[in-house]
C-alpha cells in the first residue's frame, strides 16, 4: 500500500471508512502499523481538523428556541391546501422578512398554548416517552411539547384528545427507532440484579429518570410526571447519541501491532454493572498516555450493541456503562480486568473481578 | 408522512439552525430559515430518498435566496438588527461584542474558501455522513474526504490570519 492521501486520512478521522473489521479499515489499520510516515501525517491531520472544528464552534451563539413540530406540521398543511386558516397561504420564499418573523413568532405561542393541553392528557403515557427517544438529541425544553404533538400530526386536534389510543397505534412499534431506545433502556439498567425481566428494567429506569431530575431543569408549564421524564429520558439518549456520533479520533494507539479483541471470560459483566476496566499491563508504550480506544465489536449478534462504539481510555482506565462482551483495543496485551462495583453505594465495598482474556477476531 | 420527519426534526433542528446561521450570521433568521426548510419538507411528496440531504440542500438554497433578497430590502435590515439587539439582552455588553468579534473573524475565514468546500465542511460540521455530503454537494463520495481536508487547512489559516491581524491590531491600540 503506497502512502495515504491526505483525503483519506480525513475520511478515516471522520469515521468513514468503515469499521475496521472492514476491507478499507483493515488495510488502513495496517499500513498505519508499519509506517512512521503517515502515522505522523495522521496526526497533523487530526490537529488542523480538530483546529477547524474549534473555530468553526467559537462561531457558535445562543441557539433560538425550537417550534413544535406540531406546528410546522399545521403550517405545512395551511400552505398546501391553499385553505384560509389561521395562518394563511404563505408562499414561504417570497414573505417579507419583517412579515416571516411576526407569523414565525405567532405560530410559537399558539402552538405552546395547544401543545400543553394535549400534554395533560397523554403526557404520562409511554407514547409520549417512545417519541422523545427517537430523537437522540438534547433540545431546547420547548421542544418537548413539539415532540408531544407530533403523535397526531395529521389527525385532527379532537382526534387526539378524545381518542389517545389512535395516536399510538399511529407509533410503528417495531420501528428501528423503537428497538434502539430499548437498547437504551438495558444499558442505563444499573441495579447489579441479574436476571431481571423486561419489566423491572423498565422500573429501574424510570427510578433513575425520576432522580436525575434534581438536576435537569424542569421544562416550563410540564405538568405530567410523563414529560419530565422525558427530559430526563432525553439528557440520556441524547448522550448516548452523540457518544455513538462521536468520530474514532485516532492516535498513535492504533498503529500498534498489540491491537486485538479480547472476550468475557468470568464476572459479573454480562448483568450489566456498571464496569472500570483497567489495564493490568505494565509495558504501555509511552505514546499513548493520553488515551486509548476501546471499540465495542460492531457486530450485534456478538455483542448486543447497536453500533460500533469507540469509548475513551484514559491513562489506563475508563469507566464503562455496560461491559461489552467482546471489543478491541489498541494497544493492549495479555489481560484485562474489569472492576465493578455498586453504584448505588459507590465509596463501599470491594470491587469483584471482570476478567478478559484475548481472542481472535471475529470469534463470536 | 410526517413521522419520519418528526423523528428527522428532533435529531437535526439544532445542526441545521447553526448551519444556516454559518450563511445568514443571524440565529433568529437561522430558526425562520429552518423552519421553512421543514414546511416545505413536510410537503414534498414524495418524501425524498435522502431526506437529511434534502433538508440541509433546500435549507442551503434558503440561505442563498434570502441573501439576494436582504440586499435588495436594505430599509428591512434595520429591522432586524434592532429584533437581533433585542433578543441577546441576556448577554452583557462586552461579551456580546467579543462574540460578535470572534463571528466576524470565522465569517471573514469561511468567506476566504471556495464554495464548495465551504458547504461540504458546514455539511460535515452539521454531522452530515460523506455519503449525505456528496448527495448534498454533488460530490462524488470519494472526494469528499480531500475536499474536507482543504477546507479544514484553509479555514485554519485563514482564522489564524485573522486572528493575528488583530493582536498586533490590539498592541497598537
């Protein structure tokens, strides 16, 4: 393989190239192994692209508050049919401006007023809880009535109050969006139980929603435990999501030759315990003090994770939410070991062992 | 037909609004920009086969009309500036101008690239994949990668000039 392009390396910082089981990634991981040069170039690479994104974030202001979707919804239709509703026809692109900002403004509060009504009747169902996890981004707290009215886009406003069941059957439940939030929910399960149900899953979350509360703001005029919940749902998922965005920054570590999967071998990982793992060898090179990546195998069937995700592992030890049954890491030798511990009672008790030992890739 | 945008909403008002505000530099015009972009997602039929693609193309189309039309209604800006002032009284006078610095300084930077490489690096800042910026662009998928890297090279320098420029501005003063 000759020496890599510069389009390359940042298709490779952007995550784009695949995971590295892949034909392209593999080949990128291995000639970053053997050659100083481009291990070199990767890093200039990665400064002028995390110089670019700086720049581009100091730009950043005060972001306005979100309308409800319900209210777009309503927009959209007033304009396509043509009707003489509330707001009118609007050729969008040919309103003034001083007239788009007035109707952008008053479409706010009319919708703010509506969607808090629909929220006292199907705010504390699940519906409304599904919905805000599908979108996996923290939004200003007025979104969240949006994200209350858009059970009913198309439906008329009646429909929705007198007949909530409509609406959710109007929810694709087998929806991918829908199977990710649950895989949320396993995940934020903490309560070092094994073999809990479904249920009791489902109980534990909504306990820790309820306690995070403390700390996020309360959404304005949220009347229903449903909604709050929903905020805190959100801080969570939200998280999740960009975790999952976040690109593979890759350093020195992965030119490492130790770069291997390890797999579960004993412990107590699997009941989804919130996990540190340490590295237990001494002979780190010193390149890579300032962090190694994990990478949980992108395989679901393996690993019951969704997606490939790279975790940070600074120094040598990173807290994990879930243990993963199988990932890899660069550079690494020999063992690992996983300390859990309670997190309930975080200052007591002596942490039991998660032990990994090293497999060949692609061992399910 | 509004669900899929619905879910699409949640995930990329934020990223579309600080897109459009990278074109218009005002956040209120950005969030009226967007909100038109989703009006008229809504009624697309049918719904496109890329549809983040689609949104932050439409949104870019936007940015470029309203540019037009703003220096053709120069009587309107005066308006929006007093709207603008008015909306950031939450931020203090002082760090209400160093922002204000550090945007002119990133917009002076964004104008110095080309347009292309502009929209791809807004595109990928915004969370776009390379296959959705090439959808966006026009691209062709594999170059994407080396468009970012000149865009990301140039706009380093090009801020970095900026920035210069202004401390031995400042040591003047």
């Amino acid at each position: 393989m000759s020496h890599i392009d510069e389009g390359r390396l940042h298709a490779w910082l952007d995550g784009a190239l695949g995971p590295l089981t892949g034909p392209e990634g593999a080949a990128m991981a291995h000639h970053l192994a053997t050659c100083d040069e481009c291990r070199a170039r990767l890093e200039q690479e990665s400064a002028i692209r995390e110089r670019a994104r700086s720049v581009l974030a100091s730009a950043d202001r005060a972001l306005p508050e979100a309308p409800p979707f319900a209210d777009l919804v309503a927009q959209a239709r007033s304009v396509g049919l043509d009707a003489e509703g509330e707001f009118g026809p609007q050729p969008v692109n040919a309103a003034p401006d001083s007239a788009r900002r007035r109707t952008g403004r008053r479409i706010s509060r009319v919708g703010l007023a509506w969607a808090a009504s629909i929220t006292v009747v199907v705010g504390a169902g699940l519906l409304g809880r599904e919905l805000a996890l599908q979108s996996g981004r923290d939004l200003p707290a007025g979104l969240d009535f949006g994200r209350e009215s858009v059970q009913a886009p198309t439906d008329e406003r009646e429909d929705l109050r007198e007949n909530a069941p409509v609406a959710r059957e109007a929810t694709p439940s087998d929806s991918p969006a829908r199977q990710k939030s649950e895989l949320n929910a396993v995940v934020e399960a903490e309560e070092p139980t094994a073999g809990r149900g479904a249920e009791a899953q489902k109980l534990q979350v909504r306990e820790r929603s309820d306690a995070d509360l403390a700390e996020v703001a309360a959404p304005p005029a949220a009347p229903a435990v449903g909604a709050a919940q929903e905020e805190a749902k959100d801080e969570e998922s939200g998280s999740r999501a960009r975790f999952a965005a976040r690109p593979p920054h890759i350093g020195l570590a992965i030119g490492h030759p130790a770069l291997g999967c390890w797999r579960l071998e004993s412990g107590q990982a699997e009941a989804g315990i919130p996990t540190r793992l340490r590295l237990t060898d001494e002979r780190l090179p010193d390149e890579v003090e300032g962090g190694l990546r994990l990478e949980a195998d992108p395989d679901p069937h393996t690993t019951g994770n969704d997606a490939p995700a790279w975790l940070p592992l600074s120094a040598d030890s990173a807290w994990l939410s879930i243990p993963p049954r199988i990932f890899r890491l660069a550079p690494a030798d020999d063992m690992l070991t996983g300390q859990v511990r309670d997190p309930t009672e975080p200052s007591a008790g002596d942490p039991s062992e998660v032990r990994y030992t090293r497999v060949e890739c692609g061992t399910p | 037909m509004s669900e899929p945008w619905a879910t699409i909403y949640g995930q990329v008002w934020d990223d579309l609004v600080r897109f459009l505000d990278r074109k218009v530099w005002d956040p209120e015009r950005a969030r009226d920009l967007a909100q038109e972009t989703f009006v008229r997602a809504l009624q697309a039929d049918p719904m496109p086969d890329d549809p983040r693609a689609w949104l932050f193309t439409v949104a870019g189309n936007l940015a470029r009309d309203e540019a037009r039309m703003a220096i053709r209604r120069r009587e309107k800006l005066k308006l929006i500036r007093v709207d603008a002032e008015d909306s950031d009284l939450v931020a203090g006078p002082d760090e209400e101008l160093e922002v204000s610095e550090r945007r002119v300084k990133v917009r002076q930077a964004l104008e110095a690239l080309s347009e292309r490489d502009r929209e791809a690096l807004l595109l990928c800042d915004a969370g776009l994949s390379y296959a959705e910026i090439a959808a966006a662009t026009g691209l062709s998928p594999g170059a994407v990668g080396t468009t970012l890297s000149r865009a990301r090279r140039k706009l380093a320098a090009a801020y970095e000039a900026a920035a210069g420029d202004e401390e031995s501005g400042v040591a003047h003063r």
